[in-house]
C-alpha cells in the first residue's frame, strides 16, 4: 500500500513538474541564434512552410516547440570566394524572404526588439538573419552595408576558413605557422567597427582565440556566440576556454549553446568516425546525390538511425555546459544558438526545433527560476540584439 502510494505521489509530482516546464517555457520568448535550414532548403527544395519529415526545422513544428524567434544562417562554405559567396548570401536571403512571402500569417522579418515583440505579440515566427563566415562580404564594406540593409543581425567574421582580415579557431590550430597575420588586421578592425556602427552584432563563434581577444579590444558593442559550448568539458577548437567566457561576459555579451553532439560530449567525435567508416561506400554515394558533404552525412545518420543514436550523447550533458558556463560567469551571458539543420547529429531527445521544452523541463529541475530560464531562453540574446540595434 506504501508503495503503491509513493509511486502515485512520484508520477504526480512528476506531471505537475512538466505542466509547470511547459507553462514557464511558453511564458518564455525564445530566441535561436543559429540555424542552418535556410543553407539546405536551396539544396533540398523543400517548403518549409508545410511539416517536414526530414530535417529539424519547419514553421509548424517551431511553433509546437515554443520557438519565437529564429536567426538564419545565411552561409556558404570555402569553396565560395570573391564574385561567388556574397551573390550566393544573397540567394539564401531572397529564400528566406519567399518563405516569409509565403507564409505571412506565421513568419515576419524583425530587425529590432520592438519588431520582435511585435511578431510575438502577433503569434509570428520573428525571423532575423545572420551571415556564417567573413568570406561572403567579399573584403567590401559596401557588401556589409548591403546585407545589412536587408536584415543582416550579426556577422560571424569568419567560418572555419579565415579571411584576409581575421583569422579562423580552424586555421590558428592547424596553419598557425603558415598564416600570414594571427587575429584581426588593421582592415579586421574597421569592419568590426563599422558593424558596431551600423548596429550589426559582431559573432566570435568560429574564430580563432587571437581575433577572439582582438575583438573584444576593438568593439565598443556586446557581442555574440551565436552557437559555442564549453571547451573545458568538451575540449574543441570550437568551444570557447574559461578565461575566453569571462571576457566575453565582462565584454557583456551571450553565449548560446551549441546543440551539436561533437561540441557537447568529448567522446562523439571517435564514435561518429568509426560509424562513417563503417558505411563510407553508401556516404560517398549520397555525395554525389546531394553534392553537399554535410547533408549526406545528416541523410546517412537518419538512414542508419538507430545506431548513429548509440553515439549520441544524453541530453543531460548539453544542460551540463548550460549548467557550467551560469556558473563560471553568471546567468546574464548564457543563451540558445542549437545548429539545428547544420549537423547530423543532437543530443538524445533533441531531434527538431519541436523538443525545445525538454531544455526548460531539465532546467527547472536543476533548480532553475523562471527569471533565470526567461534570461536564458531569449532575454540574454533581447539585451545584446537591443544594445547593438537599438530597442
């Protein structure tokens, strides 16, 4: 009978504690700063605007995940370069507005706070836009200038290849000795001014630790991570080190954790190698289907599923980096930036933008207020998106 009582109790105390999850995360704005769908629809040629089966992004599963506000990846890789990458950004821009031409009565391009609150307040997706990677400006301020004009929120000043003004997290690991210049330019410097001008967030994920510190010297604006973890617990080019955190946050500025299971678990990475080599035959095959290495990988991981899922890491270590980063520099720095659409591989339970709430469910159990998970969840991204381009 005690038993039977104490188990009644457990799933009662269980259920109350996920309606109250789900309360706190819809009372929530929640803002994404990073997701690559934009970059893939081009490819696949799907709309986005009906459900989706593939992929972890679509309009109607944004809204089942609470999501209030998205910025885009615009990016294209190194392939791209002067005359290509900047007419290829705005490719991926006229998409994005055709989605939203398609679909007004969900999604409306936001530029401010203001608008923002507004598209929340109209139960509109807020889409902003963000540039993955320097390389797609081409070294033209008027190409700045351009993107900016058409939305452009942040920049990323570099992808994993460097520009001939800033230098990748990439390239200063492995070229370190071959590299002409190490961190910002003198020219890396006027850029990273004039988008503080121009009221353009500066985004350091990507970059190497050299432009990291050499923008935090040159910026008089916060800036942004817009999809980084921890590299203390995972200890990867692209996460960001304890003391890089603690400038970061003195600078002001957020940093939104990447979903990526390579960025969040320091053991996925050989297990995601073996299972590829395993099945390289049928990975060179979708290669040449969809001529894009990254969405063959993703396909090849939903066609093997249930053993890429072995490798996946639990969801418990991604609020861990959530969880590490509060408190190493307080809850006013940390935000959401998940990468959906730009890997193959999330922690377990993470499968699309619809599994959000689990986030807000595993913080609240670590005791988390609702004050503290608004912050985390858009209020962070709102204080850094309002101190570059104004309320």
């Amino acid at each position: 009978m005690k038993k039977s009582l104490f188990l009644f109790l457990l799933m009662l105390a269980m259920k109350l504690n996920a309606q109250n999850a789900q309360l706190i995360h819809q009372k929530a704005i929640l803002i994404d700063t990073h997701n690559d769908v934009i970059s893939n629809e081009l490819i696949t040629g799907v709309d986005l605007g009906k459900p989706q089966s593939e992929g972890n992004f679509d309009l109607l599963r944004a809204k089942e995940g609470g999501l209030d506000a998205q910025i885009f990846s615009i990016w294209c890789g190194e392939n791209y370069g002067k005359g290509t990458a900047f007419a290829f950004a705005n490719r991926e821009i006229d998409s994005l507005y055709a989605l939203i031409k398609r679909n007004p009565d969900k999604i409306t391009l936001v530029r401010n706070t203001k608008e923002l609150k507004k598209a929340v307040a109209d139960k509109k997706l807020a889409a902003l836009i963000g540039v993955e990677g320097g390389h797609m400006v081409e070294d033209r301020m008027d190409y700045i200038d351009s993107l900016a004009k058409r939305g452009m929120r942040y920049l990323t000043l570099t992808w994993n290849n460097s520009t001939s003004w800033a230098t990748s997290a990439r390239d200063e690991v492995t070229k370190k000795d071959s590299l002409k210049h190490l961190g910002l330019t003198d020219y890396g410097r006027q850029i990273v001014k004039h988008l503080n001008d121009l009221g353009v967030m500066v985004d350091v994920s990507h970059v190497g630790e050299r432009t990291f510190y050499d923008v935090l010297a040159t910026t008089t604006k916060p800036v942004i991570a817009s999809h980084s973890c921890a590299y203390s617990l995972d200890p990867n080019r692209r996460n960001l080190k304890d003391e890089q955190l603690k400038a970061l946050a003195k600078n002001g500025g957020v940093v939104c954790i990447n979903f990526y299971s390579g960025f969040v678990d320091s053991v996925y990475t050989p297990g995601v190698m073996r299972f590829l080599h395993r099945h390289q035959a049928e990975l060179d095959s979708l290669i040449k289907v969809y001529h894009h290495g990254d969405l063959a990988n993703i396909r090849l991981n939903a066609i093997y599923k249930a053993e890429s899922d072995k490798i996946r890491p639990p969801l418990s270590l991604l609020i861990k980096h959530i969880d590490y980063i509060v408190k190493l520099i307080g809850v006013d720095y940390v935000g959401i930036g998940s990468d959906f659409d730009g890997a193959e591989s999330y922690p377990l339970g993470l499968d699309s933008v619809a599994d959000y709430p689990k986030v807000t469910g595993e913080l609240l159990k670590l005791g988390y207020s609702q004050k503290d998970i608004d912050k985390i969840l858009g209020g962070n991204v709102m204080r850094v998106l309002a101190a570059n381009a104004g309320k």
